[in-house]
C-alpha cells in the first residue's frame, strides 16, 4: 500500500518588521530568516506586513489579492501579494502586503513618529495587520491560499489570534510568539469599540489589563499556543519579576507556553566572508582578527594597543539592557587596561552618559551614537569581549554574534543569555550590580591574557550552531502537534 505524503504546511507568519526592510531590534532579524528557514525545511510559508514605505517599494510585481475601504480609518486598503526586489537578503518567501496609505505611508519609524512619540493612530494600523491577518488565515481575503496556522509575533500582529478566535467559519490554528514581552500595545479602554471585536473580549482573559486594552494579551489570551525566544524566558515570564504583570495570564498557560531559541542568519554573520570586515578568518586561523581589532581601535579613536582588551556593546540603549551597570563599572575596568567600543542609540540620557565617558577617556572610550548595521559587523568581529549585561533578555542576538566572530561574551545570566552561554564560550554573572559585572570582567580580561585559554574558548565559541535550520525544526514539530499530525 503507498501512502500520500501529506501537503506542506501552510502557515503565515504576521509582523511589523523585517530585515533589512524595518528593524527595531532582534524581531526583524527573526521575521527576515524563519519563514525562509521555515520554507527550506518543506514548509508552504508566506508573510502578511503592513505597507510601511519601505517594505511596499520592495516588493517586486505586487498583484492586487483584495480591495477594500472604510476600515480603521483607512478610506481604500489593498492587499497586495508579491516577492522581495532581488538583492534583499533573507526574505526570499512571498508577502502580502497592506497598501494602506492612510495608515502606513509617513516617514518615520514604524511606531514612532520623527518626534520619538507613538504614533497618535497605533490601536488604528496594528489592528488592521491582526484583522487582515485573521482573514487571511480564514480565506476570506485570498481564497486561492488558505493557512493551516496562524503564527503571529509581538504585540503588532497579536489581535489576529482575537480576530480568529471571533470568527465564526476560520478553521486555522494560531501561534503567538513573544519577542519583548515588555512592549504589550496598550491602549485607552474606550478605543476597544473601534476594533469591531465581540464585547465579551474585554474581559480581564481577554483584552483587558488594568482599566486599559492590551494587544498583547489578545495574543495570549487568544493563540492557540504560545512561543517565546528562549526556554529561560519563557520559565522567567511566569513569574512577577519578569511577567510584566501579566504572569498570571502565563502561568495558567503554562502548558500552552514553550521557548525555541532565536538563530542566526550565518550566511550575513560570518567573519570568513563578511564584506563588512577589512580582513577575513575563520577557527582555524584567527590572524585575520587581529587586523579586525587594530582597524576598529582606530575607527573609535581607541590606542591601537594589542594587549588592551576591547569590550565591545552594540545595543539599544535601554534600562533592560543594563548598561548603567557597564557605565558604573567602567573606572574599575579601565584601570584594568580594558578599551571600549560602544554602538548604540536609544535613551538620551544613557546616549548623554556614554559620550561624556568618551570625552572623558579619550583613546580608551570610543562611542558612536546611532543605528549602523554595517558598523556593528566590524565592532562585533574587532573586540575580544561583547557584554550584554540585560535586566531582562528574551534571546539576545549579539552575544550569538560575538560568539561567531570568536568575540566572547560577557553576559548577565538571564533569559537567552543563559541558555547560549556557558564557561566554555563566554563569562556570565548573576546579580544586576556594577560589581558583579566587574568581576566577571576581571575574570575574563585575565583569561584573555592565557593565549591558550583563550583560543580554546574561541574555538568553542565560532563551532557551536545557533542557525535557522535548527530552529525551524522546533517550529515545524509545534505546527505538527498543533495539527495534530505526525511528528
Ligand atoms: P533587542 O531586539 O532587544 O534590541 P537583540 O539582541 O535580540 O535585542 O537584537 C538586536 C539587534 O539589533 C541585533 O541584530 C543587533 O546587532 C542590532 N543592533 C542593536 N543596536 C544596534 C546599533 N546601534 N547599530 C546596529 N545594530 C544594532
């Protein structure tokens, strides 16, 4: 008797961002390399983004899927389907598009306006991303493609598993993933009547959180099963130190809930062929990193010292990442012999506080204010340390990165950090105070100065595997038990 083979899965992904396109943070990177990991493994995968400027021009002979008006606001929305332009790495698999200009045709950031403020009409442009989402996976919108699940990411995408869940005829599954659990999209209480969603969800489940409407909680509350980016975050967020306040609503998902790890797109993170790089090595042969080193010293204005480690920090610059502590540290650590090469841009007064050690310390302080994803391959492959010393870390992309680049990393022992990095790869410690840090700096800067010690750890650190491949697996075996098919 043969068997058929059952047919590909079919699973839109739904989200606000994607590499290169639009990039706040590690969420980009996911959405620009799962789905085509996803697609590689066998799976049918296809994207639903908001028509943000730069993501509608990408897209290669969009053909118009469904017209429609008077939706959020938006007097005319089409939905287009396409590909990415060539030359964009990462997004290889087909998208649909939301051209709706009203909401989505403004320069700016994709939820900040020039001015840094939200924008005034975000309950407006992600609830139509989560209702175009839900329509999607019902076939209402393109009946010539019907997903067998959801999976949407973050707070942006997360009312399309509310929509679903209200959707009298939609058979698909949904899967939430939580990328920040800190970001949630609250609103005012009385904008819920503007999402045309049943009374019944703005109830303490459902939308409701604290007299406001939370986005988020339409994801947690209403997916049929919940991912977040590492397994130790998806443990921390079920409790009140990390939960955000809606750990109860977590907990009681408890086995719903699980953590697959973010990976790296190794084929944009290779220090062998990165054309960021001014010079190329590889486990085997390190030399070239040494060149890496001198040009990044001298690219910060650093002193183009061999034997001074350079601890390196490409972030945003946030009260999660903990570099208060790294600034607080730092006297001790420059008295060390240690440089630093900070890229980073977010908080002004943190923005405030790195340039004033700059100006402080010249030769032994470099800091470059700003979004350069260009320059953060170099200062990644040019240091001997990359710290993360997060409050709180979902997954954390850099310390991978580091890892790769044969730059070990410093890390505070949470979420993603502790689940990627032991003593055989980096240097972790566990309190969030300026003393912990230095110690485990101190630590790290002596077995730097033991070559062998050292290249061991390297070694260690540029074989371990975090790519997509590995990953996806992880997704594709959840969709399967959601489906109730064979793993
Ligand atoms: P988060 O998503 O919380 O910001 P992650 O470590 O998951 O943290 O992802 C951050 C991503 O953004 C990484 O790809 C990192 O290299 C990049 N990044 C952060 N700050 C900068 C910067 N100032 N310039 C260039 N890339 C940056």
């Amino acid at each position: 008797m043969t068997t058929i083979p059952a047919p590909p899965l079919r699973v839109l992904h739904a989200a606000a961002e994607i590499f290169p396109l639009v990039k706040t943070g590690g969420l980009a990177d996911v959405v620009g390399a799962l789905p085509q990991a996803l697609a590689a493994a066998g799976a049918d995968i296809r994207l639903l983004l908001p028509g943000l400027p730069a993501i509608l021009d990408a897209v290669s002979r969009p053909r118009k899927i469904f017209e429609g008006g008077s939706l959020f606001g938006a007097a005319r929305i089409t939905l287009r389907l396409g590909r990415f332009k060539d030359g964009i790495k990462g997004c290889d698999v087909r998208a649909y598009v939301l051209d709706a200009p009203w909401l989505y045709a403004r320069s700016g950031g994709p939820y900040q306006g020039p001015d840094g403020r939200p924008w005034d009409d975000n309950l407006q442009r992600f609830a139509l991303l989560g209702w175009a989402a839900a329509h999607l996976a019902a076939g209402e919108l393109d009946p010539a493609w019907r997903p067998d699940i959801l999976h949407a990411h973050d707070w942006h995408a997360a009312l399309g598993c509310s929509y679903l869940r209200a959707h009298p005829g939609a058979h698909a599954r949904s899967i939430f993933t939580i990328h920040n659990l800190a970001y949630q999209g609250l609103f005012a209480q009385d904008d819920f009547a503007a999402l045309g969603l049943p009374q019944r969800f703005m109830r303490p489940d459902g939308l409701e959180f604290h007299g406001q409407l939370s986005f988020m909680k339409g994801g947690l509350a209403h997916a049929d099963r919940l991912t977040t980016v590492s397994p130790t975050y998806a443990r921390e967020i079920t409790t009140p130190e990390f939960g955000c306040g809606v750990e109860g609503v977590l907990s009681a998902r408890a086995a719903d809930l699980s953590g697959i790890l973010n990976g790296v797109d190794y084929s944009h993170w290779d220090p062998s062929t990165d054309p960021a790089l001014p010079a190329h090595y590889d486990p085997q042969d390190l030399t070239g990193k040494a060149a890496c080193k001198a040009a990044l010293q001298r690219e910060f204005g650093l002193t183009t010292d061999t034997a001074s480690p350079v601890i390196a920090v490409v972030s945003r610059l946030s009260e999660q990442k903990g570099l208060d502590l790294a600034l607080a540290a730092l006297p001790e650590l420059l008295a060390e012999g240690a440089q630093f090469a900070i890229l980073g841009s977010g908080d002004a007064a943190l923005e405030r506080a790195f340039a004033e050690a700059a100006a402080a310390h010249p030769g032994r302080v470099g800091v470059r204010i700003g979004y350069d994803e260009t320059l953060a391959h170099r200062v990644i492959a040019g240091a001997d340390l990359i710290l993360v010393p997060s409050r709180f870390e979902p997954c954390g992309l850099t310390q991978l990165y580091g890892m790769r680049y044969g730059t070990l990393p410093l890390v505070r022992r949470v979420g993603g950090l502790a689940d990627t990095v032991d003593r055989s790869t980096g240097f972790l410690f566990d309190a969030a105070e300026p003393a912990a840090l230095a110690e485990a700096a101190r630590h790290a800067i002596l077995t730097l100065r033991d070559p062998l010690r050292r290249r061991a750890m390297q070694q260690q650190a540029m074989s371990r595997d975090h790519g997509w491949p590995a990953a996806a697996q992880q997704y594709l075996s959840l969709y399967r038990a959601l489906m109730g098919r064979q793993p």
